[in-house]
C-alpha cells in the first residue's frame, strides 16, 4: 500500500511538469495553431533562469589567500560573493540560499518578454503557413535557443539546489496515518506539485472568469468569427504567447532543483509533452493536464519491480504503449475536439 | 582494385609522381603499404570526441588534451610528461620527424555519427590513427570501423568490459580502466568501510555499458560477503528516477549502487538524496550510496551530494606523481584549470601512439600495434603499466575516490582514498567477463 | 524517353549526371588548398548523400503526396539496417539478398504500423507514428539487446555462421560486403593536378539505386495512383463520395514509402555492415522531416537536396576546428585574426548546430518552398524572358 | 418500386429525436425534392442515405439493395454520387485533374494501385473527362487550380465530377444555398439540362421554394423528423400542413 501511495506520488510529481509543459503548448496550440517545437526549450531556459539568478548572486571578487596554494602550487584566490560582501554575509548567503525561490520572479518577466519576441518576431509569420513549415521554424529555434545556452553555460548539468530549509524529505505517511518511515518524501517534489497545481489553477481560473479568457476562449473555439465581431483577437494572442511561455518557464524554474538543469533537458522532455498534449487531445487545456498526470503515474507505476519482472522493458515504453492504446480507442484523445489539427 | 580507404598520402604520391606536370597520373592503387601512409613532411591524427550532446564538454577536454599532446610531441611547449616517460624516443620533433597535425570531428555519442566523422577523417583528410570518445558504445562502433580500414584506434574514455573483451579489435587499444577493475578496486575498500554483511540495491542503466559495471561490481561485492537484494534496469532517457528510488525504501537493502554515468549518474544521485536515503538507518547501519565509476566533471552537476559517495576513478589531477604533476602543470598553465580523466586518457594515448610508431620506427599499424604489445611503461600517472598483449587493455593502478567533504575550490570534488595496486585488478584474459570475442589480426588496410 | 515527359526527363538526367560526376563536382578545391575543408567529394559522406536522398525521397512519397506526417520513419530505417547485418552474419556477404531482405522487412514492419497508424489522421496519426518509432528504439537499445546488440549496434564478428561464404578470411579478418565480389569499400583514387578525385564502388552502387529510385518516384507522381494520394492530401472526404477508398492508398503510399526507407537502411548497412540504435530514435525520424521540408516537400527533387544540405553540414561543419580556423585567417593581423576566429569559432566545429538552426530558420522564413524554391528565385533571376511560359507550366503540374 | 426506398428510417442523436419515422420513395428517372424548415432532418436524412450516418431503425434500399453498414465509398460504386452544400473538390489540384479522378474511380473501382503508367498515358480517361468539361463548359478553365475557381464554377466543377461517374442517384444538398438570383438560375438550368441529356434520378434538398418548384417532379415536406405530405409540387403549394410547417415560410414561393 505505501509502495504505490508513493508511486502515486512519484506519477504526481512527474505528472506536474509533463501538465505544466503541455499547458502551454496547449494554449499556443489551441489558440494560435501554431506546432511549437520550441516550447521545449522554453523549459529549458526557464530552468537556466534559475541558474543564471544563482550565478548571479554568486559573482564574487577574488581575494588572494597566501596560506593556501591552487592545484597549480600558487597562491590560492578565495572568492566571496558581491552580495555577501553588500548585505554582510549572512543575509548574503540567504540570499543566494533562496536563489530557486527567487528566480520565480525573475523569470516571469524574462519567459514573457521571451514570449512576445518570439511571437511577433517570428511565429506570427507562420500563422498561415502549413504545420511543417512551423515545425521546421521552431525546430530550428530549439537549436539555436540551446545552442546559445550551451554556449554560456557548456553542456553538462549544472546543480542548482533549493532552500536549505527545503532541501531534505519528511515523512508524509505520518500524516496520513501510516507508521513513521514508510511514506518518506522530499519537501521540495511535494512543494513542485503544489505549485504546478496552482499554476493550473491559476491558468484555469484567469480563462475562466476575466473577460480576457473568455474572449481567448471564444478564439479557440472559432477564431473567425471572434475575428468578425471586431475584438483584435491577435493581440490577445500574443499575450497568450507570453503566458504559455511564462508556464513553460515557471515549471522550468521549479524544477531546476530536483535535477540539475542542462543544455539539453528541452528536447527531452519535447517529445514526451507533445505526446502528452496529443494523448489529452489537441486543444483542450483540462485534457492536456488530466494526459500530464495520468502518463506521469502511469509511467511511476510501470517502473515497479513488480510489473518490470512480468514486462521486462516495459518502463521504457509505458508512455508510448498507453498514447498508442488511448488514440486508438478515443479518435481524439482525451477530450480533444473535432476537427483540430487532424488534417 | 584492391586498394581500399583511400587517402591523402596517396594523393601526396600521385603529385610526387607527377612531379608538378599537368599530364593525369592514372588511377593508382597499391602505391602505399597501409592505409594513410604519411608521406610528406607530416602525418595527420584524428580526434574524434563528442563535441554536442550531454558529453560535450568531456568532449571539449579530451580536444584540449590532444592539442596539448600534439604541442608536446611537436617540441612546442613544456613537454609535459615527456619528460617523465620512461620510454624516451620522442624527442619532441614530431613522429618520425613528421610533424604532427590534427583533425577533429564530432562523435555525438552516437555510434552511426561517430563512424561518419571517424571515416571521413580517414577518407577525406588522411587518419593514421583515431582516438577519442565518451562512451563504450561509440568506443566499439569506432574500433570496428578502425579494424576494417587499417588504422589504429586508441580508444578514449570507454569504461565497458566488452571493449577489451568480447568486442577487442587488433587495431584497438585502451588505455582507460574497465568495469572489472572498478569492481576489483572498490569492493574490498566497501568492505572496508561499511562491514561485510552489506545488502546492496543496484540500479542500472539498461544497456551494454552499465550492465557489465552491474556484473561486475556484484561478483566483486559478493565474493567479499555482501548480499545483492536487487538490481533493476533504468531507462538510458529516464531523467527522473524518483520511481526507482521509492522501491528501495520497501526493501531491507543498506547499501545503493548507480551503475550510471554522465547526466543519468547526476539525476540519480539527486534524487537518491532528495529521497533522504542516506539519512537512514537499515538494519543499525547507516545507508550508504556507491557510484563505480566517477566523473569529476560530471560529479559537479550534482554538487553537495557526491560528498562523502565512494568511487573510483582512472585518474585523478591531485595525484602527486611527476608524470600526473607534469601533466596538470602543462594543462593547467594554458588552461586554467587541472584536467579531467578523459583529457588524461586520451593525452597519453596520444603520447603512447607516438613514441609506439618511433619505436616500431613505422606508421604501419601492425607495426605500431606489436610496438603496443606488452609494453611496460611508467611516468604517466598511473604508476608501472602494461599495455597487454592478448587483449590490449591497459594494467596499471586504479584509484578508489570518494566525494570530499570539504572542498576548497570548484575543482577539488573528490579526494582519492587509495591507490589499489595493479596486481589487484589483473585478471585473465580469458576471464568469462571478457570471453567471447577474438583480436583477430592486425590490419593494415592495403 | 522511359515513359516520361520532357521536363521529368531532363530532371532525371540531371540528377544522373549530378550522380556520375559527384566525385569531381563535390571536390573543387586542391586537396592541399585551405578550402579543401569544404570538399565532400570523399566516399563516406557521398555514399551518405545518396543513402539519405533515398531515404528523403521515400518520405516525400508519404508526405509531399498524400500530407500525413509520419514522425516514425527511421524506424524503417532501423529495421532494415538490422536486416541487412543479420543477412550478412548468417547468409552471405553479398549485398543483394541483404537490401532485399532489408526492403521486405522494413514494408512488413510498415504495413503493420500504417495499418495501425492510418486509423488516425493529422497529427494523431504524427503522434502514432512516433510512438511505434520510440518504443522500437528504446526495446533495440535495451530489453532486444540479443536481437541489436543494444548501445554498440549490431556488427559483424570473426565467429558469424554465414553459409554462403567465409566466417573469416584467410588473414584472419572480416570478409568485405560486396556485390559478387565487387568490395563495397574499394576506391579508385585519380589524381589530376592538385586534385584528388575517388570513386568508390559502394557509392556507385548507392548512386545507380537512387536513381532508379528517384524514377520510380517520377513515376508515381505522375500516375494515376500518384494523382489519388494528392487528392487524399487535398480532399479526403470527396474522395470518399467518389467511389474511392483512401485507406489502402495512404497504406500503399506508407508501405511503399517504409521500403525506401528500408533500402536505404539496407545500403547504409551495406557501405558499413553496423547498425545502430540510434538509428531509429526520434531524432533522426525529425531528421528526415526537416530534409523534405527544408528541401521542399511534395516536390520531386527537394527532399535530395534537403538530404544533401543537412548532411553536409554535420559532416563538414562539425570538423572546422580552431586550427583550421586560424590556418585560413593567418595572413590577417593577429589581432584581426583572433577576433574573426573567435566570431567563426561559434558557428563551426561544436558549434555546428547553431548554424544548422539558423539556416533552418531563415530558409523556411524566406523560402517557403524550401530549397527548391531558392532554386528557382535563381533561375528566374537569370532565366530569359521564359518566365510567363513556365508559370502556367508549373501551376499545371504542382507536384513539380 | 421506386429506386430509392427509405422504410421507417428512425435516428437518435442522445435525446433528440433527429429522425422519427421516414419512409419515403423516389422513382426511378424523377427529380425528387426534399424540403422542410431548419431542424427538420432533411441533412441527417441524406447522411442516412450516403453512408455517413447509420439510423437506429428501418432500411434503406438502392436499387433492391440495401445501403445500410456500407461506406461512403461502397454506396458511392453503387451508383450514388452526392453534391455538399458547400463544394466539395479537390482544392489543390487542377480542373482537368479533378474530372480526371471520378474518371478513374468509374473504371477502376475504390482502389486500383496504378503507379506506374502516367496519368498523361490514359487516353481514355482523359477523353472522358474532356467531353465532360466540354459539356460543362469547363474546357477553358483546365488548368486552373481548383482553389482559383468562382463559387459557382466550384458547383459546377463539382456536379461535373460527381456526373462523370455516371451515377444513376444524384444527390444534391442544397446546391444554391448562399447563391446570388443569377447563380441560382445558372443552376436551375444547369441541372434541367442535365436532366434533359440524362437517364438520372435526381433527390434535392432545398431551402429556395423557387429552385425546387422549377426542378421537382415531387416534393417530401420534412418536419420536425418526420414526413408531413409528399405529393407533386402543385398539390404541395397550398396544403395546409405544409403552410402550418412553414409558418408563412412560403408564402412567398
């Protein structure tokens, strides 16, 4: 029992960032029509503002150490952060403790300026151009994106760890009831898969219930006639654009602690969200997030010992089994709608 | 007809041949002994490395770590650890008199990628020898390719038993230690450590590489009394592993083994961490971790939580040796900071190339290769090592590391625990680890 | 000539001579001069121009005819590539049976995952595709290891059954593949001048399938069969209330389409009896999109070029590094010098990939027809007075 | 026996009632119009008919054979052809190959893997689809992308392919909806003469009282899913039921 409450938790916890990715590019998909190879790399900067907020706050000035020598044998340069030297060293190093936390601002103006260049700088060129040609477009600025990030920050992980205060795990069992050690899990996944769900919810409740969702809403569902009653319904997509990369970015954040970010980690999960956005079916946000958490528990569950001896390799391909299973008993996926992007 | 991969030394002797007339020479074949024959003033070496994907900037390493050794074998620069190998045949003018140039190419840690590069080097710009690489499987591919068109492959960073066992090549050589080794070199020191009724939990990247680490590390552990609870296959594109690290909590297993490496090896650790596995207490003992094979350059990524994690490892910069402080001297100076254990690897690869073809006194690889065979050498940072002749594995010292409490700067991650003595990790050459494949013979090429 | 129009005709003249005379027309510079960097004209990446034209041919027949994108070909690919080694361990080394086995087993394979697949359209069908392509790949890498030989691919060893031919030669080595006893690797080198021209036996074997290949290609386009797949790509419901059933030419198109993707995986084994996992990941099924859109999809010679584009670049690019660099630049002033050097340093060698998303960028940005278009702004721009004829013959035959 | 019988056709869309209870019967060589106010079923009916929808209950026979569980493409070889409200062609391609594919759909049935011979080789089906242009006055637009064309070029290109195939059924879904006067009577006459020329039954779906009282030989009102009269267009225009349908709706007609 406590053995698959804790996949659960696993599947949730996977699930968030696969829903958190899906989100956006459901919203870009569904709103602008628009196969966005790049959302990937969204992420992936998202989790480099994290690092860059972290090496910012860690430039140091370099003071010589004659007692100590470098592994060259001369005299040793010891470094202390700028802030540590400004704000005195402890709250300094608070500071720079709280880096992730932090970033979480940071970055919000960062993904949705990022957004909206990329949106009137380029997407918007491709509105009406055939799916492969957007594809080919943002493919391309997938490389680039990462390319420059690898450029800067070279191409292996770089750790950037959460709040000392969050950084252990505690013992969720306990609160549900269960005896002390047997449901152990970190404060940083569980504080992960709150935040997704707020963001979810936030996404949700912003289309919901402002006069800006519902025109964008309306526009997903039949962008002409939006169009005919005189609502510039474009600028409104461009700030979609924005908030889709904003998503993208937040979960990239938040989830620079539980691994450590590289140049790469956008194309590995781009695959796995376009089959999550797909799986929930194209154009609907609550299909996105329900295929988001279920292929995330889905696959937690599929990495048991106890499937794995009867399926040997079946964690390898849990996702795929399950999109190939679910596409062909729902034509639509999930919950997707008639008639979008299906030809 | 019976000329092969063809090359620029032929080219060099068409145009000799030629002797600057405008008059076509015919079509030539069979004008050299071997492939690539150098036959002008230089002789061309091929660096192939991973320059994109997750193993770029080991990659990057390696590339500076040859420039480093062609400046070396060039006269160029301090030397390095020319000055402390006991062979001294080079004399810092080239090979042969031949000065040496270099090509590179990408690899992209993938086996079909790595060939292309590796051929066109061979084709286009006139290989003689081909090194570099970050993984086994690119290691195999690329010495496969290397037998068939008769160069010599010194393999770089390759850590599989199968390298030197079922899949050894006659044009293959590696330098770098093996599974085996690791198992051999770290499980008494475990022992040591953590006692000897031990239950260890392995994860492992489910391919060739890290099945062979996972063998291995479980004969060694088990001969020495410890007790395999379970090893489960990860996933080589899993980047979360909190599923697989769950289930540990379920079992009465004291001890976790990462059989993984590079980015799968930081994302485990990680999460081993998170999951508060090594502040529990199993059966009265502490829980501890163990990854087998360390990256420094990797082992950043995952930052504090390497401390205290044991390992092992080909080489390490702090090493106190004259030929290791010879060599993170040079590197250091033009680079500004000490080297990793893949630049280490494939720098005295390049050296041990070398001086082989000036003692054979030719750049045929046969030659070379008999020049390989059971060469005893020292000086180059692993204490006395044997280049064996009947599977061209490299036997020398094996460094057991363990991440550092306290390190004093962004470089000093590990500090080495021991130096487990050659004899220790020596093995048979028909060990059932390592049983299956053939050398074959050498190839040439023409 | 051969059951062709005029223009079909010249095209495919064009592209033979283009094939004939690579070897001189992709090496133009001394192998000594600086620029020799740029040459392509040696056999491995040749033999990879065409295997991969092929390959981009195939999908176009998928894509540019009837619009469904498969994002799981290299699958195809994969399996013939395994294919093709199997044969040459257990069977023989000659490469026919092997690329035909190669061929079998990859349209096997692809009339079982179109099948399947074409339940779908649209991007339900992309998603499929690349669901059938990623669990083939993660299953060759891991759990079918006896079957792949996982990480280090599927290769040839000195203890293989083969039954027709020899398990080693007499020197103790691996026996060649070759086409009755032509060796795929052998190269006849010509040397004129400063230059250095190779012919290799397995790139002209590769160079003759792809042209007939590419006929093969013409002539589905131009068929009736060719003409039902646009108009599946255009209408699917018309055709339906014509009479007509789309299932089995979507099918036909993917099955077809999946066996040149196993010819070329058949060929890549046979130029270099390995075949890798990697073959088939995502990846490289992305790969063979991007050469038929960047090269033009739909049009008949596009995807070659796009083919040829985007393998130049990993082949080429990739292996400028900051000595070849600084040999080109050397006569500047140093400081001159290193500052161009450390502009260029980004674009090339690691840095390959960044040009490669630019070009992507900024082709698809101002061409949209992908290559082919450029090629003909080009020669409208130095066409004669020819323009308003070909407009209309172009918009008679869009396939073009 | 007519050539179309439709018995007891009854269809449920969750809780509406889409169709209740339809029978009805064309003869063979008439023209037939449907009619009925917005809602009425008359769409559902013809989906019904071609295949695109299956009713819960009754049958539908063509020709002594029924068309139920078949597809669209298998009812459509049996001599079916139907016209969409909004033309339905192949947008991308040119007239010429647009005439060319019913051409090749009447003589090689649903699938035929013809990939060799070129498409310029097949003399005959080329002559065919000429004289169809011809005779639809077509010819000069051949190499026009279908997309380019007029709207109603589109109708007519459409009617002309869907003629091609020589069906013995033509079904038409209000094929002037959304049509200047001009259009409207280009089509009226359009369709006479292809009546005239023709052994073809024809079943219409109108919304224009003026189209269906110049074309029909007789008319079924559809309501609310069930048929109220079916009689011949005279009897039709002052029956009650029907003005009570329309609620005035015709008056007008």
């Amino acid at each position: 029992m406590d053995a698959i409450i804790l996949q659960i938790l696993n599947g949730l916890d996977k699930g968030s960032a696969y829903a958190l990715i899906a989100l956006g590019l459901t919203l870009i998909f569904g709103t602008l029509g628009v196969v966005n190879f790049a959302h990937g790399a969204l992420f992936m900067i998202g989790a480099f503002c994290a690092v860059s907020l972290n090496k910012l706050l860690n430039l140091s000035f370099e003071t010589v150490d004659p007692t100590r020598t470098d592994f060259l044998g001369n005299p040793a340069k010891i470094k202390t952060p700028y802030v540590e030297s400004w704000f005195g060293p402890e709250f300094g190093a608070a500071l720079i403790d709280w880096s992730v936390p932090l970033a979480i601002l940071f970055s919000i103006p960062i993904m949705i300026a990022i957004g909206f260049i990329m949106e009137r700088g380029l997407i918007k060129h491709f509105y009406r151009r055939p799916h492969a040609d957007q594809i080919l477009v943002t493919f391309g600025l997938a490389i680039v994106l990462q390319e420059l990030i690898k450029h800067y920050y070279g191409a292996n992980p770089i750790q950037t760890p959460a709040p000392d205060a969050f950084r252990g795990s505690f013992d969720f069992g306990a609160i549900l009831g269960f005896d002390p050690n047997t449901i152990i899990y970190p404060y940083w996944r569980m504080i992960y898969f709150a935040f997704a769900a707020v963001v979810i919810g936030g996404v949700f409740a912003f289309l919901q219930f402002t006069t800006f969702g519902m025109v964008v809403r309306a526009g997903m569902a039949d962008r002409e006639t939006v169009g005919l009653l005189g609502i510039n319904i474009d600028k409104r997509f461009t700030i979609m654009f924005g908030l889709a990369a904003a998503v993208a970015g937040l979960a990239g954040v938040m989830y620079a602690p539980i691994n450590s970010p590289n140049y790469h980690m956008g194309m590995d999960f781009l695959v796995l969200s376009f089959v999550v956005v797909v799986v929930g079916g194209m154009g609907s946000l609550p299909g996105a997030v329900a295929a988001g958490f279920l292929l995330g528990i889905l696959e937690s569950f599929a990495s048991m010992n106890e499937i794995k001896s009867i399926l040997p390799g079946i964690d390898q391909i849990i996702i795929y089994v399950a999109a190939i299973i679910i596409l062909l008993t729902r034509p639509r996926g999930l919950l997707g709608r008639k008639g979008v992007m299906e030809d | 007809m019976n000329n092969k991969l063809t090359r620029r030394g032929l080219l060099k002797t068409g145009a000799v041949g030629g002797a600057g007339l405008a008059l076509p020479t015919i079509f030539t074949s069979g004008a050299s002994a071997f492939t690539n024959e150098p036959m002008g003033g230089t002789v061309t070496l091929g660096f192939n490395v991973p320059q994109s994907g997750p193993y770029a900037d080991e990659g990057a390493d390696e590339l500076r770590a040859y420039q480093l050794a062609v400046e070396h074998l060039n006269g160029e620069g301090d030397g390095g650890m020319l000055n402390t190998f006991s062979s001294k045949v080079l004399e810092g003018n080239g090979i042969l008199g031949k000065k040496v140039e270099y090509v590179t190419g990408d690899t992209q840690t993938k086996s079909d990628a790595a060939r292309a590069s590796a051929k066109s080097m061979i084709e286009k710009d006139g290989a003689v020898m081909i090194t570099g690489g970050s993984s086994s499987g690119v290691a195999v591919a690329v010495q496969g390719l290397c037998q068939e068109a008769g160069v010599i492959f010194m393999a770089g960073l390759t850590h599989s038993n199968d390298t030197t066992g079922k899949d050894k090549k006659a044009n293959g050589f590696r330098h770098f230690f093996n599974a085996y080794m690791s198992g051999a070199a770290l499980a008494p020191v475990l022992t040591k450590m953590y006692g000897t009724d031990r239950k260890a939990y392995h994860l492992t990247a489910d391919y060739t590489w890290g099945w062979t680490q996972e063998e291995s590390i479980v004969a060694a552990t088990e001969a020495l009394g410890w007790e395999t609870v379970n090893t489960v296959k990860t996933p080589l594109a899993a980047t979360d592993f909190s599923s697989y690290i769950t289930p540990i909590l379920q079992t009465d297993a004291d001890v976790l083994v990462l059989n993984h490496y590079g980015g799968n090896m930081v994302n485990s650790l990680t999460n081993a961490v998170q999951f508060g596995l090594r502040d529990k207490i199993v059966n009265g003992k502490n829980f501890e971790i163990v990854v087998p094979l360390y990256s420094r350059l990797m082992a950043r990524g995952a930052g504090e939580n390497v401390k205290g994690i044991f390992g092992s490892t080909n080489w390490h910069w702090s090493l106190q040796d004259e030929g290791s402080k010879a060599f993170v001297k040079s590197f250091g100076t033009k680079y500004g900071f000490p080297p990793s254990q893949a630049a280490h690897t494939c720098y005295v690869q390049t050296l041990l190339y070398a001086d082989a073809v000036a003692r054979a006194g030719s750049f045929n690889p046969c030659a070379v290769g008999e020049a390989l065979e059971g060469f005893e050498f020292d000086g180059m940072g692993n204490g006395k090592t044997l280049y064996r002749a009947e599977d061209h594995q490299c036997f020398k010292d094996v460094l057991v590391v363990k991440g550092k409490d306290n390190p004093t700067s962004e470089f000093d991650l590990l500090e080495v625990v021991e130096v487990t003595p050659v004899e220790q990790v020596t093995y048979a050459p028909d060990h059932p680890m390592f049983a299956g494949g053939a050398l074959g013979s050498c190839n040439p090429g023409a | 000539m051969l059951g062709l129009n005029k223009k079909d005709a010249t095209l495919l003249g064009v592209v033979a001579v283009l094939v004939i005379f690579a070897p001189f027309i992709l090496n133009p510079f001394p192998a000594d001069s600086a620029m020799a960097q740029f040459n392509a004209g040696y056999p491995d990446l040749m033999q990879r121009f065409v295997i991969f034209g092929i390959f981009a041919v195939g999908f176009n027949l998928l894509f540019g005819l009837t619009g469904y994108l498969s994002f799981g070909h290299a699958a195809f690919l994969g399996v013939g590539s395994y294919s093709a080694v199997w044969m040459f361990k257990l069977l023989s080394m000659n490469v026919i049976p092997a690329i035909l086995l190669s061929m079998v087993i990859a349209g096997l394979f692809a009339l079982l995952i179109g099948f399947i697949s074409l339940r779908r359209t649209g991007i339900y069908f992309s998603i499929l595709t690349l669901a059938f392509a990623e669990m083939s790949f993660r299953l060759a890498y891991s759990v079918l290891t006896p079957i792949t030989n996982g990480e280090t691919g599927l290769q040839l060893t000195l203890e293989d059954p083969r039954i027709l031919g020899q398990t080693a030669t007499e020197s103790g080595g691996i026996p060649v593949t070759n086409l009755f006893g032509l060796e795929m690797r052998s190269t006849e080198v010509l040397n004129l001048g400063g230059w250095s021209f190779q012919f290799n036996n397995g790139y002209y074997m590769a160079g003759a399938l792809l042209l007939v290949a590419f006929y093969i290609s013409i002539r589905i386009f131009r068929s009736p069969f060719g003409m039902m797949l646009r108009a599946v790509k255009s209408n699917q419901q018309r055709m339906n209330y014509t009479g007509l059933n789309t299932k089995p030419y979507t099918l036909a198109a993917f099955v077809i389409s999946g066996m040149y993707a196993g010819l070329a995986g058949g060929l890549m084994a046979s130029m270099d009896p390995l075949a890798g996992a990697e073959r088939m990941q995502w990846t490289a099924s992305g790969e063979v999109v991007l050469m038929t859109i960047l090269g033009g999809a739909g049009t008949l010679i596009g995807p070659v070029l796009g083919a040829g584009f985007i393998k130049y670049f990993e082949n080429i690019f990739s292996k400028i590094n900051e000595a070849v660099l600084h040999s080109w630049f050397h006569a500047l002033p140093d400081g001159l010098e290193n500052a161009i050097v450390w502009v260029f340093e980004h674009f090339v060698g690691s840095g390959w990939h960044l040009t490669l998303g630019l070009l992507f960028m900024l082709v698809v940005t101002f061409l949209p027809g992908g290559l082919v278009e450029g090629g003909q702004r080009l020669g409208r721009l130095f066409g004669r007075k020819k323009d308003a004829e070909e407009k209309t013959a172009t918009q008679s035959t869009p396939a073009e | 026996m007519g050539i179309l019988e439709v018995k007891n056709v009854g269809k449920r869309f969750g809780g509406l009632q889409a169709l209740g209870d339809v029978n009805l019967s064309v003869a063979e060589n008439s023209v037939h119009a449907i009619i009925g106010p917005n809602g009425a079923g008359k769409s559902t009916l013809l989906n019904c008919l071609v295949g695109k929808l299956i009713p819960d209950t009754g049958s539908v026979m063509f020709d002594g054979q029924s068309v139920l569980g078949r597809t669209p493409y298998e009812i459509n070889q049996m001599g079916i052809s139907r016209v969409f409200q909004t033309p339905e062609i192949f947008a991308d391609l040119t007239v010429m190959e647009n005439m060319m594919i019913p051409c090749f759909a009447k003589r090689d049935g649903a699938f035929k893997l013809n990939g060799i011979k070129s498409v310029e080789s097949e003399a005959e089906i080329r002559d065919r689809a000429e004289a169809m242009m011809e005779d639809m006055n077509l010819a000069e637009k051949r190499h026009m992308h279908a997309a380019s064309m007029s709207r109603g070029d589109k109708r007519r290109l459409e009617i002309a392919m869907c003629l091609a195939q020589e069906p013995r059924l033509l079904l038409l879904d209000e094929p002037t909806a959304g049509m200047a006067r001009a259009d409207t009577n280009n089509t009226i006459d359009l369709l006479k003469e292809i009546k005239q020329k023709r052994d073809i039954t024809i079943v219409i779906i109108e919304h224009d009282m003026h189209v269906v009282f110049s074309l029909a030989e007789r008319i079924t009102v559809l309501a609310q899913g069930t048929p109220l009269v079916e009689d011949v267009p005279s009897k039709i225009k002052g029956h009650p039921k029907v003005r009570e349908a329309y609620l005035g709706e015709t008056a007008a007609a």
